[in-house]
C-alpha cells in the first residue's frame, strides 16, 4: 500500500471503518470512507488470505438497523455480526474479489435511507 491514499466524496450520512481480525492491524486495512443515503459508494479492503476483515459503522445520522447482504464475494464469504459485515476469503485466494452489502435506517426527518457500499477486495498473502 505504500502511503496511497483511497478517497470518496460527497456528504456523509454513515462513516465507516475497519476492524481487523483480533484487533491486528496487519491483516487487514479498509481506509475510512463516506457513505450517501440512497447511492451506492465505493469502498476498498485490503487483506491477508483467509483471514477475517470487517467493517462496521462509527457515527449515523440517525437511527440505523443491521448491515444486509446484497451481493456474495466470488472467492470468500461474508457473514453479519451486529453491526459488523465481516469478509473471509477462501484460504491460499490471491487476488481481486468484491461484495456489495447495506445499512438501513432513518434519517433525522424519520425518511428511511439506505447506505450502499459496494467493496473492492483486494486479497493477499501479507500487507
């Protein structure tokens, strides 16, 4: 990753980051993005091979229901604990695999939302 930096515009309704496996910070990286109430944004993951990588949400602007699951990675899995989507891949995988998953919820009008992200994962055999 060398010092590269992964940016996303617009306002912000749900900031995200990430929360590598056991609080090691050398199997995973997802750089913080923003999400926008009823668009899909772009997120990305970097990760080792078989291990777990999550994201999960730090600051709503409104009440927000539990992450579902829109599209499956080809070569991994996703599984939902709480509030965290919790992405896997199948041990030895090396290379490109993406998810698209959503958080529901209500603006601070009461207005239903919905935040997309559609994650690219990038899957390694270290960071």
């Amino acid at each position: 990753m060398g010092g590269s930096v992964i940016r996303a515009t617009g306002l912000s309704c749900v900031l995200l980051a990430a929360i590598g496996s056991q609080a090691s910070a050398s199997v995973c990286v997802v750089p913080k993005y923003r999400t926008l109430a009823n668009q899909t944004v772009q997120g990305n993951m970097f990760v080792v091979s078989g291990k777990r990588c999550s994201v999960v949400s730090l600051i709503t602007a409104g009440p927000t229901f539990g992450p579902r699951v829109l599209q499956q990675p080809a070569h991994g899995r996703i599984s939902i604990e709480g509030q965290r989507v919790v992405y896997v891949s199948r041990p030895g995988y090396v290379g490109e695999d993406s998810f698209v998953f959503a958080h529901d919820g209500l603006d601070t009008l009461n207005k239903p939302r919905t935040n997309t992200t559609e994650m690219h994962v990038q899957v390694s055999e270290h960071l």
